[in-house]
C-alpha cells in the first residue's frame, strides 16, 4: 500500500467541500483519498 502527503490544493478543496456541505463520502471519493483521511482533515481543521 502506498501512502501520499495531501498537497496543499487538496487540503483547499477538501476546506471548500466541507462549506459547501458536500458529504465526506463524495469528498473522498472526488479526491481519491479514504474517507478517514478526509475526516481527519476536518477534525484537526474546522
């Protein structure tokens, strides 16, 4: 398994999903991450 650093596009993208209440699922499933990388981002974050 191959693990990546989120890039700094990602993280805004990530920031501007979640304002727009887009649900996590489609958030990581549109950036090809896990679903806990993606709330993991908005744990720490928001």
């Amino acid at each position: 398994m191959t693990y990546t650093h989120l890039t700094t596009d990602e993280l805004v993208m990530i920031e501007a999903y979640y304002h727009q209440n887009i649900a996590v699922t489609t958030i990581s499933a549109r950036l090809k991450h896990s679903r806990m990388t993606v709330y993991n981002v908005m744990s720490s974050t928001f």
